[in-house]
C-alpha cells in the first residue's frame, strides 16, 4: 500500500526536472496524476512511460487562464475531485488563477493539499497567505525549498508526506529539503 493511493494529483511544472521526478514519486505511492507542462514532448513522453491507467499529459501554460479552466475540467471529469496540487512552475500571478479554477476540487475531497516547490525561500510569505485563506476550506497549503545541492529522494519525500494524510494539520509550512545523506 502506498502514502497516496487513490489520491488524484494534478502537478504542475512536471514534464522534467523536480517536477518529473515528484510525479513518479506520486505514481510509485499509488497516485493518479494530471502532468501539466509547456514542454508538450517532454510532458507526453512522462506520462506515457508512467503509463495511461494512472498519467496524463495536459498544456497548460500558468498564465492562461482558459488553461487552467481545461484543467479543472479533466480533474472533474476523471477523477470529480483533486487531493493534491504540486507546483513546480508557476509565479504568484500564477497562484491565483490555480487557485480561481481549483478551489471547488480541492475542497471536494474533504483534505486536500497544495505543495509549493520553490527554488527559493521567497515564496514562503505567499505561501502562509494561502494557506490562511484555504485552512476554513480544509486546504493544506505547504512549500518546499531545495537545497540547491540536494539530491531527489529528499524533495520527493518531502513532498509526498505533505500531500499523504500524514500531514493533516500541517499547513502554511515551509520545509528546507537538506542533502540526501
């Protein structure tokens, strides 16, 4: 049994790099997940090796809005509710929008969760924002930081553990991810 079976993912920025490596770190726990990208080729590429019973390669390009309402669309339509949302690439106007077309999935299921993977500390203030905004929702809201020498198991790690039901009650948290020993 994994920390996140049946749970319905939906990350963003996963086409390669972190973001990738999360989403089969999600898949290897039991999830089902939603890969949005730019990088269309790259994106395809990672949810067909995942496989189609459990990935899918969605555009979506942060700063579109009609993006983000096809995204909210297929979660609706697969899944009639999303437990987590990881975002590996996009910017505070970003959030917003995210958070406009997905707040009604994100509160379906009852415990949902938002991880923020951030490059640096800087999105931790906006990060504790939404998380104040979301908690009467029942919205976890967390970021992780990368040790910029950090290696994936750490990051992967991390972030599954706040989107299992292990993290209930931690929200607005910022979690520097330190080297893989």
């Amino acid at each position: 049994m994994g920390h996140l079976d049946g749970k319905a993912i939906l990350l963003i920025g996963a086409a390669a790099g972190d973001g990738e490596a999360i989403a089969r770190g999600c898949v290897a726990e039991g999830a089902e997940v939603l890969i949005a990208d730019v990088r269309d080729a790259a994106g395809t590429r990672v949810a067909s090796e995942l496989g189609k019973h459990v990935a899918a390669y969605l555009h979506l390009d942060a700063a579109q809005p009609s993006d983000w309402e096809l995204a909210a669309a297929y979660c609706a339509s697969q899944w009639g509710r999303l437990d987590g949302l990881v975002n590996c690439a996009i910017g505070q106007p970003g959030v917003q929008l995210a958070l406009d077309a997905l707040v009604d999935l994100l509160e379906a299921p009852g415990a949902a969760s938002v991880v923020n993977v951030a490059p640096s500390e800087d999105a931790g203030e906006l990060t504790r924002i939404v998380a104040a905004e979301l908690a009467p929702r029942a919205i976890r809201v967390n970021a992780v930081f990368p040790h910029e020498d950090e290696g994936e198991r750490g990051l992967i790690a991390t972030t599954i553990y706040l989107l299992s039901d292990a993290a209930a009650g931690r929200t607005g948290e910022e979690i520097a991810v330190t080297p893989d020993a």
